[in-house]
C-alpha cells in the first residue's frame, strides 16, 4: 500500500471488531454451559447410588453432590478439570464438580466421591466422573469453537 492512502471502510470495520468480544463472550458462555450440563447429565446417569443408605450416607448424595459452576468448585469438591474461554478471565472458567467436604451436612456430605471413582484396597473403582468427562470433551470443544465462529460471522455481518 502506497504510503498516505486511506483504507475505505475502516471505521466500520473497527465498529465490528470492537462489538466481537462482547457478542464472542455471551455466545461462548452459552455454550460453555450446554457442555458442562451435558458432562454432569452423564455423569449423574454413571454413578452409582446406594441401594441402602446407612447413618453416614444418604442414598443419591453423591449424584446430588454432581455440578458445575463459573469459577472454583466448592470446597473439598473433586474436580475434573476446568474448561476455560481462549484468553478468557475467571468469568469465562467452568468447574466440573463432585463430592464435598463438608461434616455439617451430615449424611448429604458426599465426602466419598474419590473413592468411588477410584476404588480403595477394599472397593473396586466404579468411574463416573473422568469417563464423563472423556466422552464429551471433544464435543464441548466443538460446540466453543461454533461458538467462536458464530461470533465473528455475526460481527461481519453486521448484526
């Protein structure tokens, strides 16, 4: 480009570039959140639930104890692994849950959890919580990228 010339359009184009991140967030927030709902279906579908609760336990606790959340999980919470927005803060970070730590909650505390996904020198692992993750950590990754994707189209497009 020839030195002095004007780009034509410019100022539109910055008008665009400027609404991207706000549009590209709200777009990929939603979608974040179909994915986490999607992990935490199956794992609540994959794990098992007492079929005798006891003085210690509450019969469905642990799958109760099963979530999401922007940001850090609950304290004592298992955690998987944190899927994050590209170049995103802390309001673009999902926590994937289970389990608590908790002894005021009594038999709700589903203090357990990794030992159930893990198993222990007396119980065998009975996994929920990773192999839900695995399964569909591929398929939330798409849907984010859509996301991305989508944002800029509509940008580009004027919308």
């Amino acid at each position: 480009m020839a030195r002095g010339t004007t780009i034509r359009g410019l100022a539109k184009l910055q008008k665009k570039l400027d609404r991207l991140p706000g549009i590209a967030k709200a777009t990929i927030r939603q979608k974040m959140a179909e994915a986490a709902d999607e992990i935490v279906a199956m794992m609540r579908s994959l794990v098992p639930v007492l079929k005798e609760p006891d003085a210690r336990r509450r019969a469905g606790a642990l799958r109760d104890s099963i979530g999401w959340t922007w940001g850090q999980a609950p304290k004592g919470s298992m955690v998987i692994a944190a899927m994050k927005g590209a170049g995103a803060g802390g309001d673009l970070t999902i926590t994937i849950y289970a389990g608590s730590r908790d002894k005021s909650r009594g038999p709700d505390d589903a203090f357990y959890a990794r030992w159930v996904e893990f198993g222990t020198k007396n119980m065998p692992a009975q996994p929920y919580f990773y192999v839900s993750y695995r399964a569909n950590k591929r398929r939330a990754g798409r849907k984010i990228r859509g996301a991305v994707r989508k944002a800029a189209r509509s940008v580009a497009a004027g919308q």
